[in-house]
C-alpha cells in the first residue's frame, strides 16, 4: 500500500495517515509539501512562504497528526486562521487525513455559532483545535486554561490575519500556550509585521520558500476561467462544444477525480480516458498510443501519470484543478505546443485560488486572460457549425452517388425533399433539436459559474445572517434555480462519506425506477448532497427509495425546503 504513494511513504509519516492519503488518492507529495514535513516533523519551528492551492494545509496537518498522542485527551495542536471559512476547511481537511486514527477529535472554534458545544468539545479532549483568533480569545475570557496544553501551534495565512486586525488577539493567544511549543507560520507574502511576529514568536525558524524560475510559454495561448469547484465538471462540458479541438489533456489533482471527469466525458460521447498512477505502465503506455493515432482524445490526468506525454495531436491542455506551482502548470501546459505547433491552455480558478492566477502570470511573464462561460446561443452555435463542417464536404458528390435514393424514397415515403432531408439531420443529430430552448433545458446556466462571487473575508465575531450550522452556511453559497416541476431533495450523505454524483445517481435510478431526463443537478457537497427531483410522484419516488443505502450508508433523501 505504501508504494502506492511512494513520495508520501519517504517523509517519514505515520502509517495511519499513509492509509488515509491512499484513500483520498494523493499520488505524491506537493512541492511544499516535501519541504516542510521533514522539518515539521524533526521539531522545528517554520516560516513556509506558500499561497492557498500549493497544498500547503496537507503541508502542516499530515507531520502534525502524525505526532498527536491520541491516548491523551487534551489539546495538543491550534490552528488559527483568518476566517471562519478557511478553519472549517483546515478543520475538514484534518478529518480527511485522521480518518485511520481512531480517538483522534478535531474542533473547530469560530464566531457566529454558539460558543457551548464549542467549549464542550474542546473539554471532551479534542487534540487538535482550528479556531479564528477573534472567536478564541473569546474563549480564553472564559477559561484561560484552554490553550495550556497546546504543543504545536499553526498561523495559516498570517498575513490575512494581520490585515483583518487580529494581531492584539494573537498577542494575547501567544500569552496563553507554553512556550515550549513547537511554532509553523504560513504567509503568502512577509511584510515587516508577519517578520516581527516570527521574531518574537518563533525559535530559529526554517525558511520554507518554493522557488519559482521565469519560464517562457510562448505559442501557447493562456486563458482562465473563473468558476466554483462543484462547477468544474459542467464548466469543461461546456467549454469542449466550443473549444475547436484535436486531442485534449485535463489536468486534476486526484485519482478520483481522473476517474469521475473522465466517465463525465464519456457519458457525454467524447473518446475519453483517465491517466493516474494506480493503471499499470503498460496500461498507461496503451492510452498514451490511443492518444496519438486519435482513438482516445481526451486523457484526464494526474501530474505524475502525465509526466513525459509527448503527444503533437494535443492542442488543448485544461487545467481543471490548480497546480501547485508555476513550475508544475508550465510543465503542464508544455503538453500542448509540440512540434512547432500553437496550443491552448486554459485553467480553471476558484475564488479562493485567485493569488495562484497571480503568481503564475508574474512566473511566467505573461497575462493569462479571463474567458466566460459560454452561453447557450455560443454552444448552439458551435453545435451547428459542427454540423455544418461534417455535412459540407458530402455536398459536391452526394448527390451524384445518392440522388436517385432521395427520389425513390420521397416516392416510398410520400413526402417532399425537405421533410426527408429534415428526418436524415434529426437522425444525424441523435433527435437532438439545434435549437435555444433545447439547448438551454440541457445545461441550465448556474448564477456565479462564470463570474466568481467575491470571497468572502468577514470578520471573526461578526454576527452572521447565514447561519453557524456548517452544511446551511456552504449550501447557502451556490443558490441555484430549479427548473420548472422540479426540487430539491438533500442527504446527509457527501464527499465525506465517500460519495460521488453518480453513486448518487445509479441509486435513484436503479432503486427509484427513473428516467436519467427526470433528473437534475446533482451538487455534491462534504456533509451533505442536493438532487433536483421530479415534483410529480415525489412522495412515492421518496417511499420508494426509504432504504436505500449509497456507499454503506442510508441514504434518507428528504425533501429540501429552499429558505
Ligand atoms: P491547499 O493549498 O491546502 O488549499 O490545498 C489545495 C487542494 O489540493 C486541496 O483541495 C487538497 O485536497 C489538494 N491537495 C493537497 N495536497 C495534495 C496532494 N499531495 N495530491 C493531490 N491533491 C492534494
């Protein structure tokens, strides 16, 4: 099992959280993550220079939990972080990767939810508390024990929580934990003020910087898209009806995802596989060769499977999950451009990944420009302009050769020229009407998919209007309109509990007897999941799926009342 994630097995980790990283299908360690682990793990105190996207919360969770003493009910490890959407994220991220440790307790400690069940668990012997600042001094108020403890202290995104104003509250946090405690900061930027928190706080702290080299990308033309994470699937979808291409690479992050793209493309008819470092080499080596002479054309890959592709077909690369560096994304996008030739690269960019963008345009030297979504008339239009290019060239002769044909059967059948050349393009297009209204019913336009909403960076403490309960405070971030004789139903069940949109699926299709048309958006989410149901029959469709178990777990499909 360990081999499987080699790069991970070499730093040193505990066994329990290998098994873990197997489970979630890292392949190998990011490149802040080789850094820093070895140095979390000897001991020392840290500075990582690192923005959201390089992996960095893996980069302290994983050494850190390695060296958690369950048997001790106490806190042991804080984490701080600017806001009460990144701790519930680090929180998650630390359940993820404790999943083999059993009596292992993660808190999460932040303003807006009550501060009872908080404290209660933190007394019931979480080792490991992630909290905003502004929140957990509030609980040193009341307890100025809580924090005695703590033998491992993290900063996440330092600088944001300097600019949010939370270095009194830190000063006061920094009073309240031994001083023998082990101290990681990590800041994208270090301007003077993190630097002189590091200095007074920190005990002859290791750098941690990835490098990052000017490299030139030129013949490849770059484009981002800015879209949320639960979008991506429908995003690329859409940007292949429009993007003119020959082969494609889409890059994501995990072998899961290979997996769940690469069966999303094929449902939808694309000659697609997936490339990840679980398929044997000669396995890999077949859909490399299936790549070049045009029976594959898209491969969604891992970084490490895709490594050495050398492909001259290949004219887009899609980098559907971030990379972690720049280094990595001109490794990437390398894919395309080959021999001479132009390529496209485009990269999808969530909210929270927008600095990323950043850093890889000063990297690289160039701008990497935004596009939209496409809208249903540009996907309509590239449908018939398809079309068009596959009926044009049959024009000059086919006549010649099937003229008489056409006569004869408009005689069989009756009808005139027209009706039957109507009837060849339905047939030509699988009965799919090229029209707006089809078009619109099949990909319904998601609020948001194409402008990002602005982050939201709110101050810790501040009352909240959208709730503390943590799957109404994400389900309230993506609103999403139903189609007309639809809703929506949710489940508790989610990512976390190992759940994918078609698990989903196969279940209401198998157990509820429907038709795949009858259903709609499917949004999975950590702790819960949406599915858009037919209105008509709902309580019979919910009867009959009252036992139905996805993944191990019960299902318990409700109806989901919108606000
Ligand atoms: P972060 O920079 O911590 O916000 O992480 C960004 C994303 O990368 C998260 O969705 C992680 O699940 C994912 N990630 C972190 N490390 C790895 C890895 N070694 N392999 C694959 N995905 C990873």
């Amino acid at each position: 099992m360990t081999q499987e994630i080699g790069g991970f097995a070499a730093l040193g980790l505990h066994p329990n959280i290998l098994a873990a990283l197997t489970a979630v299908g890292y392949e190998e360690p990011s490149p802040i993550q080789s850094q820093a682990i070895p140095v979390i793990l000897a001991g020392h105190d840290m500075i990582g220079q690192a923005q959201t996207g390089t992996g960095k919360t893996a980069a302290f969770a994983l050494p850190l939990l390695s060296k958690i003493d369950t048997a001790k009910r106490e806190p042991q490890v804080l984490i701080l972080a600017p806001t009460r959407e990144l701790a519930l994220q680090v929180a998650t991220a630390f359940e993820t990767y404790s999943k083999q440790m059993p009596g292992l307790n993660v808190v999460a400690v932040y303003g807006g939810a009550p501060m009872g069940p908080q404290l209660k668990a933190i007394r019931q012997g979480a080792q490991v508390i992630v909290a905003t600042p502004g929140r957990l001094v509030d609980h040193l108020r009341r307890d100025e024990k809580v924090l005695s403890t703590i033998q491992h202290l993290v900063l996440d995104e330092a600088d944001e929580m300097l600019k949010l104003g939370f270095m009194d509250d830190l000063e006061v946090i920094f009073e309240a934990m031994p001083e023998s405690r082990q101290s990681v900061l990590f800041s994208a930027t270090l301007p003077h003020s993190i630097r002189a928190i590091a200095e007074k706080h920190l005990r002859e702290p290791q750098h941690i910087k990835i490098a990052a080299k000017t490299q030139t990308v030129s013949r490849i033309e770059q484009a981002h898209l800015m879209i949320h994470a639960d979008q991506k699937t429908n995003a690329v979808l859409r940007l292949l009806e429009v993007e003119d291409f020959d082969a494609l690479i889409a890059f994501v992050r995990t072998k899961q995802a290979t997996l769940d793209l690469a069966s999303a493309l094929e449902a939808k008819g694309y000659k697609a596989a997936a490339l990840n470092g679980d398929i044997a080499q000669n396995q890999r080596e077949r859909v490399i060769e299936s790549l070049k002479d045009g029976r594959l054309d898209i491969v969604v890959a891992t970084d490490v499977a895709a490594r050495g592709i050398d492909v001259p077909r290949i004219t887009h690369v899609f980098n559907v999950d971030m990379p972690y560096d720049p280094e990595s994304y001109v490794h990437r996008i390398g894919r395309t451009g080959r021999a001479g030739r132009d390529g496209r690269a485009l990269l999808l960019v969530t909210p929270r990944e927008r600095r990323m963008l950043q850093v890889i345009e000063r990297v690289t030297g160039q701008k990497v420009g935004e596009v939209k979504l496409p809208n249903a008339q540009q996907v309509l239009d590239a449908r018939i302009k398809k079309l068009t290019n596959s009926l044009a060239p049959l024009v000059a002769d086919a006549e010649a050769s099937h003229g008489d044909l056409l006569d004869r059967l408009t005689t069989d059948i009756g009808c005139s020229p027209r009706a039957l050349a109507a009837a060849l393009l339905k047939k030509a297009t699988n009965g799919q009407a090229l029209d707006l209204a089809t078009v619109e019913r099949e990909q319904p336009l998601v609020p948001g998919a194409g402008g990002a909403p602005r982050e939201r960076r709110e101050r810790d403490g501040e009352r909240s209007d959208r709730g503390g309960e943590r799957g109404e405070f994400r389900e309230r971030r993506a609103p999403v309109p139903l189609t007309e004789g639809r809703v929506r139903c949710r489940t508790a069940l989610g990512t976390r509990d190992g759940i994918a949109a078609k698990n989903l699926l196969g279940a209401i299709l198998n157990e509820g007897g429907l038709a795949r048309e009858a259903i709609g958006r499917i949004q999975i989410r950590e702790t819960f999941s949406l599915v858009e149901l037919p209105e008509d029959g709902l309580d019979r469709l919910l009867g009959k799926l009252k036992d139905t178990r996805v993944a191990g777990k019960a299902l318990k499909l409700r109806r989901y009342r919108e606000d």
